[in-house]
C-alpha cells in the first residue's frame, strides 16, 4: 500500500498536569536508583595486583620485576612453541614441535599475520601472545601494585613499622618523580580490628603524610588505600573519615584518597543480623570505594575448609564472588579475584662454583614451573570466564602467564566479537541475528566494553579495534555505545 501519511489527533484520557504529579515519585525514585547505579566508568581496570613487602619496596620494583618475569620466561620458555606447549594453549598439541620444524610457519606469521590469523589460528594465537606478552613485560611488567604493611609484612615493633612506612613512602614520592611507578599504585594497611587498628591508622597517617610531603603536596595517578579483612560497615566508615581528614590537613583536593575493600570474611557477605552485608559497606565508604577485591585463602580458612582445598575454583569462592557481583552490579565498582599460592619457582638451583645441574635436575624444574603456570592459566581464565577482570598475583614469574591467559581470553573471541560489534552498529540498535546468536540492545555496551578492555590490557593494538570491530577512535574512546548510535543515526 501507498498514498499520503496523514497526522491523525490521537484520543488520551490523562492530562499532563495528572501525569506530572502521579510520576514524580517515580522520577525521584529513578533519580535515586541512577545515583547508586551509575554504570561502568570506562576507566581502565588493570589485569592484576602485584604485592609485596612494604620493607622490600623501591621506586624500581616494577622494573625489577618485569626483568624477573623476563629471565623466567627465556629460561623455561624461549620460544612461542614451548610457551604454548608449558600453559596447554588451544591446539598447541598440532604446532611444530621445535623451532627448527617452523621456519616456514614463523615466516608467514611475521609477514602475513591477517591470513594467519584466518588460516593458521592456533599458531597464530600462539605466536602472537607470546610476542605480546615479551613486550608487555618490557613496557610494562606491572600494572598495579600494592606496598603491603599486612599479610606481605608480618608485625614487627612500632618503631621498625614506622621507619617502613616513611621509608616506602619516600621511595613512591621517588618513583612519582622519575616516572618508575607503574600505572597503578597503592598500600595495603592492618585490618580495622581492636588488636590492629591503632596500628593501622598510624601507618596509614605516616604513609600518606610523607608521601604527600615529599611529592610537592601530590598523590601519584592512580593511588589507592586497601582496607583487609572487612566484618562490619563501621570499619569501612572509620577509613573513610580519616581518608577526609588526611586530605584536609595535606591540602589534596576533596575525595582524591580512594579505598578498596577486601572481602575475605564470610562475616563481609553476609552479618549478624542475616543481611547481605556488602551494599552496606559499599554505603559506608561515602563514594570513596573503588574496587572490590575477594581474598581466596582467608576466605575459605573462614568456611573451615581445610589448606589441601582452599584454591581459587573452590565453590565456595564462587558463591561469595556471585554475591559480590550482585551486590556491586551497575555500581561502577572494580572487581578483582584472588590469587595462585602455588609459585612457578624451580626446586634446584645452581649455586656459583657449585656442580652443574643434572638432566635430571633440568628436566624437574622445567616440569614444576610449566605445571605452576598451567594452574596459574586456568585459574585466570576461570576469573576471566565469570567477569572478574583483576586478580592478584604474588610472583614475578607469574607474569607471564598473567598476560598470556589475559590476551587469550580476549584473542580467542575476536572474530566473533568483531562480526557481531560490525554487524550491530550497521543495524543502528535494532535486533539482529549473526550466525546463531541474537543480539539484543543490551549486548551492544559488552561488545564495546570487550574492545576496550582488550585494548587497555594490550590484547589488541588500537590499530586492530578500530579495523575490526568497524569503529573510529573517538567512538572507542567514547565507551559508550549509546553515544556512537546517536552520533551515526544523526549522519
């Protein structure tokens, strides 16, 4: 049919004056709701926490580290195909089994790395992980760490405890100023408890108070205070006064001292009173809370689980992870996992002038740290799996397989995802079907949360995002995807 659209009066029974005095309830209560719900920042998350003794922090230890993870990397795996092989990437079962059998393949991978991509996938996925993590590891070893005065760190006499927190505090103002802190930064203190608080707080009070001294009166980018071993809100609340207070008397701006949680008491999940106690702490930090981050092995001792079972893959830990991503859902609040306990540390070592290592002794240590970073591996990618971008690791050696099981996670999926975020944006938010997965409305935002994550932990180049997934810059850098559909609907 054809003909002239005409504008027809249509019949309504509400007068505006009715609709605006019923909805204002509403309106209040939406504009609540948005308050505590205010949707993921776009900020970058980094893939990791690093920690480590506050007695042994220096500018460099990033730096430090990365050489570390470096030197174990080239010693028990030199090579893409070893490195496949030691953490069990898909199909590394079908790649060469030395160098020496890939010449050809590397040559392709080098010079045609868009048709290996399509036709060669497993060695592909393989060689470019590998590539990227050696330069990730000489760029930027380290993307969070946190200078621990708790469990890293041990109780020692005041005096010596004082002498540390001054003391690592001179060393960040140090790395502040010669650019040697890794992007993101902070300290963990003693939890909030009657036996540690006082403690706690003078450490916290020494610490930001020298730092800010000796940094001309600044924090470093990305600083951060984590609070461990929560029970109740009021612990929560006590942080973030004196977070105000310190802030006043440093002359820093309002709110610039952030705070993340530890949850690793079954007391944090749920309270006394049979409530679910995480909104509550959340509410407690009077918007100073930044990440939530769960902590395995005090959490699963907590449940009386017995040391042989606390690992990451414990259902336990994943009821208490769901629960922290229900309460935090929507919140903006970061989510991190815990950490791998078993080290990829070789048992023998060559001491200088000492016999050389036999065959034997080689071939353990190969075995024991390629089993370490396999279960490294497939703990990350578990976290990854359920959403929780962030976890913690305790070893320099486990950077490597940090960042490889990091860049599988989101290499794997790219053509999916670059074919479904394509297809979308051309369909302009209407619901489409790419193979034989729908696509709704609200797959739009994780598609594009995907690129930008992939792109901030060094999965991808930008150069990649922006050819695959069929954005320009702008619009990735946007991170929304309601904004880039308004902008290409008004073209």
């Amino acid at each position: 049919m054809g003909g002239t659209w005409y504008l027809v009066a249509m019949k309504t029974s509400l007068s505006s004056e009715f609709l605006t005095e019923v909805t204002h309830s509403l309106r209040t209560a939406n504009e609540e709701f948005m308050r505590h719900y205010p949707g993921e920042t776009g900020r970058r998350q980094p893939v990791h926490t690093v920690y480590g003794g506050a007695h042994l922090f220096k500018a460099d230890s990033a730096k430090r580290l990365g050489s570390l993870a470096q030197r174990s990397l080239d010693q028990f795996a030199p090579d893409f195909l070893a490195f496949a092989r030691a953490i069990d990437l898909p199909g590394a079962d079908e790649l060469p089994d030395t160098a020496d059998d890939a010449t050809e393949l590397v040559a392709q991978l080098k010079n045609e790395p868009d048709r290996a991509r399509k036709e060669k996938k497993s060695a592909w996925l393989a060689y470019t992980i590998y590539q990227r993590v050696a330069e990730k590891l000489q760029r930027e070893p380290v993307e969070d760490f946190r200078i621990d005065f708790e469990d890293g760190y041990g109780n020692r006499p005041d005096a010596e405890e004082d002498g540390h927190a001054a003391s690592a505090a001179a060393e960040t103002a140090e790395g502040s100023k010669n650019g040697t802190l890794p992007p993101f930064i902070g300290i963990r203190i003693k939890p909030f408890n009657e036996e540690l608080r006082a403690r706690s707080i003078r450490t916290l009070d020494i610490f930001i108070s020298t730092l800010v001294d000796q940094n001309y009166g600044r924090l470093p980018d990305n600083f951060v205070v984590t609070l461990p071993k929560i029970t109740i809100p009021e612990q929560v609340a006590t942080l973030a006064a004196l977070l105000s207070q310190l802030e006043k008397h440093a002359g820093l701006d309002e709110g610039s001292l952030k705070f993340e949680m530890m949850i690793e008491t079954t007391q944090s999940i749920i309270d006394h009173h049979g409530q679910i106690n995480l909104p509550l702490l959340l509410a407690a930090g009077e918007g100073r809370c930044v990440a939530a981050h769960f902590g395995t092995y005090d959490y699963t001792a907590g449940c009386n689980i017995t040391a042989a079972h606390q690992h990451m893959l414990h259902p336990a830990c994943d009821f208490a992870k769901h629960l922290m991503q229900v309460s935090f859902a929507g919140t903006g609040i970061w989510l991190s996992d815990g950490a791998t306990n078993i080290m990829p540390v070789a048992p023998h070592r060559f001491t200088e002038g000492g016999p050389p290592l036999t065959h034997e002794q080689i071939e353990e240590n190969r075995e024991v740290v390629h089993r370490a970073w396999r279960l490294h591996y497939d703990h990350i990618q578990h976290s990854l799996t359920n959403a929780f971008y962030q976890g913690w690791d305790l070893h320099p050696a486990q950077l490597p397989t940090r960042y490889a099981a990091v860049y599988a996670f989101f290499l794997e999926s790219l053509e999916a995802a670059s074919e479904r975020l394509k297809n979308f944006v051309e369909k302009a938010a209407k619901a489409t079907l790419v193979g034989d997965v729908f696509d709704d409305a609200a797959t739009g935002q994780g598609l594009l949360n995907y690129f930008l994550r992939a792109i901030n932990c060094g999965a991808i180049t930008e150069a990649e995002a922006t050819e695959l997934s069929g954005l320009t810059l702008p619009e990735l850098q946007s991170a929304s995807f309601v904004k880039i559909l308004k902008s290409r609907q008004a073209l």
